[in-house]
C-alpha cells in the first residue's frame, strides 16, 4: 500500500493591517514615554535666554551680553576666539525656535517637541529597515533598539533635531531605490525618483543654521556619492546619478549659507585643544567594556557586515565604519550606531522566511503595552514640568529680592539657569557655552580651592586670591559635582577660616550664598550653616536621583579629611550601603576610620 502523504501544515493566518497600525501606534506612544522625563538640562536654560535675547534684538548675541568674563585674560590656545564667535553663532536659529515654541506652550511643549524630534529620529531608522526588509516586525524592532541610546540625547537642547534631519537625509537617499515590499514596488512609479533629492539643499540650509552639528550629514551624502562613482566604475551607474551628484554639491554649498559659514569644521578641531571642553564627560572615549548598548550594537553591526561582506553595499560600509570611528572618539556621539548599527544589522542578516504565528503578534502588542505602562505608573513618563529640585532657585530669588548687582562667582553647571533666572540683575562667570579658556581654568581652582593643581593656572592661586584677582563681591555654589561626587571645597574652606571676610547668608538643600558685604537687614548666617546645607544637598540628590549616590562618598571624604569621623563614618556607610561598584579606596578609609588607625590629611 502506498503510503499517504503528510498532511500540509495549517496555514498560519496573515496578521491583519488594523492589528499591525495598533502595534505602531502603540510603538510611538511607548516612545514618548521614554522620552518625556522632566526638564533638567543645564544648557537648556542657553537656548531659551540666548533664543529671546535674539528675538527682541533681532540680532545676534555677539558681543556677549551675559557673562562678565568673556572677554577677560588672553587666549590660551590659537583658535579660542574662533571657537568662541562658532559657539555663540553655530546655532542661533535652534535657540530662536525653542524659545518660539517655549513662549507659545511653555515647559510642556518643549519637552513634547523634544520627545517628537528624538521619537522621529526612532520611527525613521526603523521605516528605513522596512523599505529594506519589508519586515514589520523587524522594522518595529529596529525602532526599540535605536531607543536604547536615543534616551542619552533626549534633552532640550537644539542639537535632538540634528539626530532627526540625519536620519531624515538617510531616508530621502535611500528612496532613490525601490523598497523591498513588492506590493509598494507595483504601487510606485518604475525606477528612481531623482526630484525627492532635491529637497536636501534647502534642508541642508535650514539645518546649517538649526544647529553645527549639520556635516555629518555630508558624511551620508558623501557614502552615497561614493557608492554611484564605485557602480560607474563598474559599468553599471544609477540611473539618478546626475541628480544624486547635483543635490548633494548643491547641499554641501546650501550649507554655507549660515553666519558661521563653515567654521563648524576647524571648530571641531579646536575643540581639542581646550581642556574647557576635555573637562565635560561627552567629549569622553566610551568605554567598550563591560558591554554595554553601544558596544553591543558596534559589536554586532560589524559581525552582520562582515559576514555577509559580499553583499554589503559600498555606502553602508562608509556609513558604519565612519560613525563608529566617531563613536570612539567621543560618548556624545555614540547616538550615531542607534542610526546604523540596527539598519546594518537587519538589513545583512541571512533572510529567513518566517510566519509569525498570531499569539505571537498579540504578545507583542502586550509587551509594548506593559514597557509604556510602567514608564507611565512609575511617574518616569509625561513629566512635564521643570526638574526645579537641580536648580537654585531659593538663592536666586534672595539674590533679586536684594539687589545684589555685584561681580558673581557662580559654578560652570549653574550658569545657563542663571542667565535665564538672574540676569540682567546678575551676569555669570561661567557657563555651558565655553567661552574663555583662561576664566574656566581658574574657574577650576577656586570652585576647589587648590593651590596645588599648577596645571589650571600658570599663577600658584588659591579660590580666596583668585576671588580677590577678580573682584568677586558674591558667590552661589553648591556642594558637589553629583557625577563624580568631587567636593568643591571653596564652601568648607571659607567656613573653617576664621580670617576669612567672606560671610555666609542664605544656605538651603540645593545652594548656598556668600558676600563680602551683606546689603542692610541680611544677618550673616553660623559658618557651621555650610555643613547643614551640603548634608540637605546630598539628600536631596539621593532622594530624587537613588542612582546617583557618590555625594555621600565625597562627604564621607571631606568630613574624614576635617577629622570628623563620626560623620564620615555615617556617610561613608550611606554611600557603601547604595554603591554598586567597587571601590578599594573608600573601603579602606571606611575600614580605618572603624578601627581607630586613621590620620587625618589636611583639607587641601
């Protein structure tokens, strides 16, 4: 008897499109809750004071009009007033629009602005692995994991439309060519359609202005030119190749037309050579180990590509092997493999036709709902509101309902709030527009009142004698440099000397304040009143940001160094009970501090 055939499997039900447009729409709203947390930036309050500034002057913030220090001392380096003119030009236009959008709907729509820039930049890198793959759930997975890194640039700042027009260039470039979907192929006109890349000039323009982040665009531009001239080469050139070449050097021209034309470039350059700029953990190397999302994705996108090396298009090794060379280099630009690095690795992967059962697909729909659901239960999602609890608030308010007008020390995190909340009736000294190398670096030594770090000054100075050098008549610091938890010791150092003419007045959990000459009806406060403060400012700290502990590490230091043990011992232990990596150093002075042997060093 012959034997019977197996039965044919069941057919797996294709998902429907009302199912697939309920997973997307629940992909963008798990999007914004990633990227709506509160507020905090210190650079934001820049943007807003420098984008007003412009809009009632109609003109640009030049010469500095909120620093009193911009101009003091001489350069440090060759370029510095090169880098000083880019950094109050290079993105006028970012800061024009987001003080527009803050002055049309507040704090709130900033920050869903902000959310919809960094969720495009999401939901474009994602549409790109489905033109390549016509895979939903692919392109929806690509999505997730570009989110991964684009959290880390989710602030107000102008440069989260940078990201976004970058993956805007790939997409416009990457429709020259068909999508893989074939049901889109017979929907779209035949061959390529070169009148879409003429968009990118005036885009080019627009973002020149918008923000200097705009050459790396060209590097997108430059990997798709590279890869027609290679198919010239070879005999086969793309049918929109005239186009392609005319829209991407009409670019490349479009982006000159911007106050700073293309000072961006040398800029970048000169950055190097400023230790203002090597202080800020974004220009950093990453690490690459222990892994982590970043090494990850560079990890696997090489893998995929190398793998898979003869079929891997001329542009993308381009774009891969640039972006992750700029990855390297600096943390801030780690954001870049978000863009590639799941394109390259969904594209390259062996093809696998798979049916994806319909459980499988409703699994999906309540994975996304609980990862959006938790955001939002957790309070982490939609707060739209300032982090008030960063900022000093309290002192500055002292300080306008007193009228103090004299010249302000004032810490470098500090500086963009103060613009925004204190000026004019105060001018910074420092602030995150990096304007004077000298100014900083003296900055540096006052903040920790060292004599001893000769490489920030060429002059041997103290904090007090540098105050005195600049004629500083109020200071507004608070406790810590929160990443690191380094002391800025200036605030103990003035209560513990006893000749010191510096008088505290105001202290709270988040600043403290200190003038030479209090204005009548201000009592100076107990010089004892700056350890009240530093103790509520690291509580503070710990009770909004429980990550972010190492305050308690530098507390528990600074009261060890002042031979206050039994208070260092109890914030060396709030610091080791929450600490989760580790540290030899503080177990050691935790361990001689509870055995009697320690000896104090001095304070400086």
């Amino acid at each position: 008897m012959p034997s019977r055939p197996a039965p044919a499997p069941a057919p797996v039900p294709k998902s429907s499109p009302a199912l697939r447009y309920a997973i997307l729409a629940l992909t963008v709203i798990a999007l914004f809750t990633m990227f709506t947390g509160e507020s905090g930036d210190a650079d934001t309050w820049i943007h807003l004071r420098a984008g007003q500034w412009m809009v009632e002057n109609h003109r640009l913030p030049i010469p500095d009009p909120f620093a009193w220090t911009t101009y003091l001392g001489k350069p440090l380096y060759p370029a510095e007033h090169a880098t000083r003119d880019l950094n109050l030009k290079h993105e006028w236009l970012g800061q024009v629009i987001w003080y527009l959008i803050w002055a049309a709907v507040g704090t709130p729509g900033m920050i869903l602005f902000r959310a919809a820039c960094v969720a495009g930049f999401c939901l474009i890198t994602g549409w790109i692995v489905w033109r390549r793959t016509a895979n939903f759930y692919l392109s929806i997975a690509a999505v997730f994991v570009a989110s991964t890194l684009a959290r880390s640039i989710a602030v107000d700042r102008p440069y989260v439309v940078t990201y976004l027009l970058l993956a805007l260039t790939m997409l416009i470039l990457e429709r020259r060519q068909p999508p893989a979907s074939q049901s889109e192929i017979r929907a779209s006109a035949p061959g390529p359609r070169p009148l879409n890349l003429w968009v990118l000039p005036p885009l080019f323009m627009f973002w020149a202005n918008l923000h200097g982040g705009f050459f790396v665009g060209w590097i997108v531009l430059g990997a798709y030119c590279a890869e027609a001239l290679v198919e010239r080469l070879r005999g086969k050139p793309p049918a929109d190749e005239r186009a392609l070449w005319g829209a991407c050097i009409a670019s490349l021209l479009a982006s000159g037309l911007n106050p700073a034309v293309y000072g961006v470039i040398p800029g970048m350059f000169a950055y190097r050579q400023s230790f203002m700029q090597n202080t800020l953990a974004e220009w950093h190397t990453p690490a690459m180990w222990p892994p982590s999302w970043h090494s990850g994705l560079l990890a696997c996108g090489a893998a995929v590509m190398l793998a898979a090396w003869k079929r891997v298009r001329v542009a993308d090794w381009l774009m891969f092997g640039i972006f992750a060379a700029m990855a390297y280099m600096a943390f801030r630009n780690v954001i870049f493999l978000a863009l590639v690095s799941p394109i390259m690795i969904a594209t390259y992967l062996p093809k696998r036709k798979l049916n994806i059962p319909r459980i499988a697909e409703y699994a999906a729909v309540a994975a996304i709902v609980l990862l959006a659901g938790e955001r939002v239960t957790s309070g982490r999602a939609f707060q739209l509101h300032v982090a008030s609890w960063k900022f000093p608030d309290g002192a500055v308010k002292f300080i306008r309902d007193h009228h103090i007008t004299g010249p302000m020390f004032n810490l470098y995190e500090w500086g963009g709030y103060l613009m925004w909340s204190a000026w004019p009736v105060q001018k910074t000294f420092v602030d995150g527009r990096a304007l004077n190398e000298s100014v900083f670096r003296d900055y540096m030594r006052i903040a920790l009142n060292s004599r001893d770090l000769a490489h920030f000054s060429p002059v041997s100075h103290d904090g007090q004698d540098l105050l005195d050098r600049y004629g500083v008549q109020v200071i507004l610091i608070e406790g810590f440099e929160y990443s690191r938890g380094t002391v800025y010791f200036l605030a103990p150092a003035l209560a513990i000397d006893p000749t010191t003419q510096w008088k505290l007045v105001y202290q709270d959990n988040a600043a403290m304040v200190f003038m030479r000459n209090p204005p009548p009806g201000v009592r100076p406060l107990p010089p004892t009143d700056v350890f009240t403060s530093l103790e509520a400012q690291c509580r503070n700290q710990i009770e909004h940001a429980p990550g972010m502990v190492r305050c308690a590490r530098g507390l528990g230091d600074l009261y060890a160094r002042l031979n206050a043990l039994d208070r260092s011992r109890q914030w060396l232990e709030a610091y080791l009970a929450r600490n989760t990596e580790p540290d030899p150093l503080i177990d050691n002075l935790y361990n001689q501090i509870r055995s009697g042997t320690f000896h104090a060093p001095p304070l400086r």
